[in-house]
C-alpha cells in the first residue's frame, strides 16, 4: 500500500483532471475536495473516485467547468440547477448562494438539481459552518439505486445521504455526515479493492442472506478489474432497520423530488439532487444563548462514563478532525488496487509513467 503526501497526491490527482477535459482551476479544486475526504477518513468519497469520475466525464454524463442556473430567486429560497457539472464546483457555487441568502434574511433554503457526484456533504457543512450558519442537508443519487428498504431485499433506494452542520465559537464544529445505507456504496468499492473490510450485515442478498462480502453487491469481478453494481445480486442495507430506511426515504423525497431532481429509479442519468437549510444564530439568538449552552451541554454529553475501560465518548466530527491532522502529518495510505487504478487513469490520459515515479516519491 502506498503512503502518499497529500499535497503530492493533490497535484497528482489535479493533472489528471486537468488532462480530462477540465481547466485548471477546477482540476485542482476537484483534487482538493476528493483528498480532503481522505484526510478525513472519508475514503469512500476520496481519490478511489478518480477513475469514476473521468470515466463519467469522457462519456459525457458529467460536464467540466460548468456553471449554475438559477431557476428561482426568491428571498429565502433558491432552486438550482447544476446542468450535470462536477458536484465539486457546481456545489460551492450552489450553497454560496443559499448562505448569503441566509445571512441576508436570517434563514433560507436551496434546492440543488443536476449536480454531478457532490462528494462528501460534510464540505458544505464545513463551509457553512466556517461561515457561522447552521445547515441541514437532505440528499439523494438519482440513477444510483443500491440500497433495500427496510424489510425488503429489493433495491429501491440511494444511499440517500444527510448532514447537519453546527458552527461553535472559538472551537472545531459539530458535522454529522452519514449515508442511510448501513455504508456508503464507497465503503463497498474500497473493501472490494483490499481497504478496510465491511461489517458482516451491510449487505443482504435476493434470498434475503445478511453479508459483508462486496461481490454481493458487484457480483464476479477481477480484483484489478472494473466494479459494477447493476451486476450484483444483492443491495445494501440501511441503518437502524425502520429508522434509517424511513430517513433515506425522506431525503429522496426531499433532496430528490422536491429538488427536481428526481427519485432515484433505474433508468434515469446519474445526478445529486440536495435540498439544504441555512440558519443564522446571530439573527435567530440576539442574546447569544446558544453557543455556550452548546458548549456546556456537549460537555456534559461528553463526561458519561465509557462503555468500555479506556473509551472516550466523541461528538460528530471529532473522528474526522483526528484523521485530518494524522494525516496531514503522516500521508494518506491507498490500497494497492485503488492506486493501480488511479495510476491507470493517468496513463490513459496522457501522464507518463515519470509523473507517477514522482508522486510516490514526495
């Protein structure tokens, strides 16, 4: 497994990009959010996407360098169409509008359509909460149909993610970012290329059989191969049984159809659909309440005992902000198959075999 800088590999990833068809500007900016996701831990959504998302490009089902329209522009509300743009540059353009909406008036909300693979939802979090807004995102995957409900072992959902980002003065803020799906679909590719293993019941197949084997969901493949999950026999779970299906549920309602982005459902071209809430807390709380109740209610949520000896009871966001600084430190570790792949991708668009030697060398 290679262990790689991560500014080497933003470089890296960034010329690939910039050899498939994108500027350089966004070339970068897509190879910055795709390794943020994996200083964060976040690998499923990080540069194991790389040979995903040139592949969708050069087929045309993504469009480089693309620029929002908006189709409504009310005071508190914005519909958005992201025109099938790359999520990493239609989704800044999109949440910037619905934030300074936000700070204009207090509280707003937007409706994405359109948008290409947006990544990890907890970066529009992050943005929002750098900007003192509280957010709540609801998102779906149109055309990406994984995930059974909840008593089913038909596939009828996306992995149908939700956010919740929560500003704190003066301290890192509290982002819950998780698929509805047991795991994220990405989890599944990582696993299937020698990454971290899925848990034993993410998976279940036609017959209704629990499984963490990711062949349940690509059915055969070669382990240097191409991935396909319209070839699996099987879809994924969602979390907490009823609970996690009926929010997945909600967010394909809400980031989906209310959006116009559309449901997810077979047949339909790949796109994200998002519907996100801004909330301001210096309009919402002029007597500033809010921020230190938070700090002395996450405090207290914080000192219960541990389950375990030597265990440590963690707020939403803590995990990432540890995997950030480690390895930031240290170098982001790739399984073999995930970098065989990225570096297959280079080559095919023109990187010779020198820029990789270098890569792996900074």
């Amino acid at each position: 497994m290679p262990l790689i800088n991560s500014a080497a590999l933003t470089d890296f990833i960034a010329e690939i990009f910039a050899r498939a068809k994108s500027s350089s500007e966004e070339a970068r900016r897509i190879a910055q959010y795709l390794v943020t996701a994996n200083l964060t831990g976040h690998d499923s959504h990080g540069v194991i996407r790389v040979p995903i998302y040139v592949e969708r490009t050069l087929a045309g089902g993504t469009v480089p360098d693309q620029t929002v329209e908006v189709l409504v522009d009310l005071p508190a509300l914005a519909v958005i169409d992201g025109r099938f743009g790359y999520g990493q540059t239609v989704g800044p353009q999109a949440v910037r509008i619905g934030m300074d909406k936000a700070k204009a008036g207090g509280v707003a909300a937007m409706a994405l359509r359109n948008s290409g693979h947006i990544g990890r939802i907890g970066d529009w979090a992050e943005m929002a909460a750098a900007d003192g807004l509280v957010s709540i995102f609801f998102v779906n995957v149109a055309g990406s149909v994984l995930v059974a409900p909840f008593g089913g072992v038909e596939r009828r959902l996306s992995t149908a993610p939700f956010c919740v980002g929560i500003p704190r003065p003066g301290a890192d803020p509290v982002i819950l970012d998780f698929a509805t799906s047991l795991v994220a679909e990405g989890k599944a590719l990582v696993a299937s290329r020698g990454g971290k293993p899925l848990p034993d019941d993410a998976l279940i197949d036609a017959d209704g059989t629990i499984s963490g084997d990711p062949h349940v969901l690509y059915g055969p493949y070669e382990f240097e191969g191409p991935r396909n999950y319209m070839q699996g026999t099987g879809a994924l779970r969602a979390f907490g049984d009823h609970k996690g299906s009926g929010l997945a549920l909600i967010c394909e309602l809400l980031g989906g159809a209310l959006t116009g982005n559309g449901a997810t459902g077979p047949g339909k071209r790949f796109a994200n659909g998002m519907l996100a809430i801004f909330i301001d807390p210096a309009r919402a709380d002029p007597v500033q309440f809010f921020g230190g109740d938070m700090a002395e209610y996450l405090a207290y949520y914080k000192s219960s005992k541990p389950a375990e000896p030597g265990g440590e009871i963690l707020t939403p966001g803590e995990t990432e902000q540890r995997y950030r600084r480690e390895r930031t430190a240290n170098g982001i570790m790739l399984p073999d198959d995930a970098w065989s792949n990225i570096v297959a991708t280079a080559k095919a668009v023109g990187l010779g075999e020198n820029r990789v030697v270098i890569a792996l060398q900074r």
